[in-house]
C-alpha cells in the first residue's frame, strides 16, 4: 500500500528555521517526484514546487522561490521541507503529494495526511 | 500563471441531486485538468485525471468532461459522503495552479 506519512505538527515564532518530512512507503520511493503544497487556513491549495528523490533536482513556484528549501533522504524515503527564518504568513497546512505521469499527463495520486505549521510571536 | 476559475464557489443541493461545477482556464491547457475533493480535515483526493478519466476506486457517479479552456465535474447523485469541497487543477504547466474551490453543502 502506498503512504506518505508526514511529520507532527508544529508551532514555531517568526523568524525561527523549521524543517518537517514527508515519508513514502510500499512503491519505489526514488522514481516519483514528490509536490508540496500549502492550505493556508480556510483557503485553497497552492502549489509550492517539487522534487525529484532520485537526483535532488528541484523546480519550485516563483511565488515560494528562495523562501523554502526541498530536500531528500533517499536512505529513508523521506523528502524535507524547511524554512530558515519562517514568518507569520507561513501558518497554514502543508502537504506532500507523489506525482504520477502516464500519457503524457500527470497528476497528484497520494497525498500525505498534512502538517499543520502554526508561526505566533 | 495560467489562471483557473470554478463556478461556483459553494452550492446548496440534495441527496439525489445532479451537480455540476465548472472550471474555466485561462489559457488553453488541452485536456491537462484534474479534479480533486477534499473532506473537513482530510488531505484532498484525486477524483479525475486529464478531464475525464476516473480514478480507480472513485464511484462511477463522478465524471469529467472539457478541453482547451473549459471543464466540468458532474455528480450524477449526489451522496451523503459527497459533500466536500471540489478543486480544478492544470497540469499543462509549471507552477500548477488550482481553482479557488467550489464548497458542496447540504440543502
């Protein structure tokens, strides 16, 4: 069975580093690229970039670009998302995705269970 | 950015009822539309892949149709487990962007 299984919650002040793991099991973790994507409270999903496990390559929305860094463990099939210095505004839910190709398109088919990142002063 | 939009943004229907929710892009993006659902909290689910092929495991009572510019979800039933919120998203292009939601409530 397919899973990602992401990190506890977290509550952090600004201006604090924070780095919280998403985790895949039962599929070959290096050959999928692993999404984040973020909820902020009560709004939709935004895309924040991807990451291939396999070599690290990363491609990231210019809207989050230089304010979070994608990382792997491919010992541990675990992907990292980390913030050096987080604000305010990054309170909100975030989650990993494995995305899926197959003809030519792709898609989002798991999802981990989401983390919530609480920033209060 | 290619922009998507969904109509409308929350509806109110029955148990039984026909549902229909739009989803318009900006662009162009072929048939690249997937749809995704997401129950109070829950992680969203994927529902439909490139506009109008069902995911295994997803009731027939949901489908898909569009291309080019515009789309719709269809529920044919609705179900008690149906009320949810519904996502558009392009897969044409980087960075992927979704519709704002359209929130399904119980009349």
């Amino acid at each position: 069975e397919v899973q990602l299984v992401q990190s506890g919650a977290e509550v952090k002040k600004p201006g604090e580093s924070l780095r919280i793991s998403c985790k895949g099991s039962g599929y070959s973790f290096t050959t999928y690229w692993i999404n984040w994507l973020r909820q902020m409270p009560g709004k939709g999903l935004e895309w924040m970039g991807r990451i291939d496990p396999s070599d690290s390559f990363t491609n990231y929305s210019p809207s989050f670009q230089g304010h979070v860094t994608m990382s792997p463990d491919k010992s541990i099939s675990t992907v990292y998302l980390q913030w050096s210095s987080l604000k305010a505004s990054d309170t909100a839910i975030y989650y990993c995705a494995r995305r899926f190709c197959s003809g030519g398109t792709c898609y989002f088919d798991y999802w981990g269970q989401g983390t919530l990142v609480t920033v209060s002063s | 950015d290619i922009q998507m939009t969904q109509s409308p943004s929350s509806l109110s229907a029955s148990v039984g009822d026909r549902v229909t929710i739009t989803c318009r892009a900006s662009q162009s993006i072929n048939s690249y539309l997937n749809w995704y659902q997401q129950k109070p909290g829950e992680a969203p689910k994927l529902l439909i892949y490139v506009a109008s092929s069902l995911q295994s495991g997803v009731p027939s009572r949901f489908s898909g149709s569009g291309s080019g510019t515009d789309f719709t979800l269809t529920i044919s039933s609705l179900q008690p487990e149906d009320f949810a919120t519904y996502y558009c998203q392009q897969s044409y292009t980087t960075p992927r962007t979704f519709g704002q939601g359209t929130k399904v409530e119980i009349k």
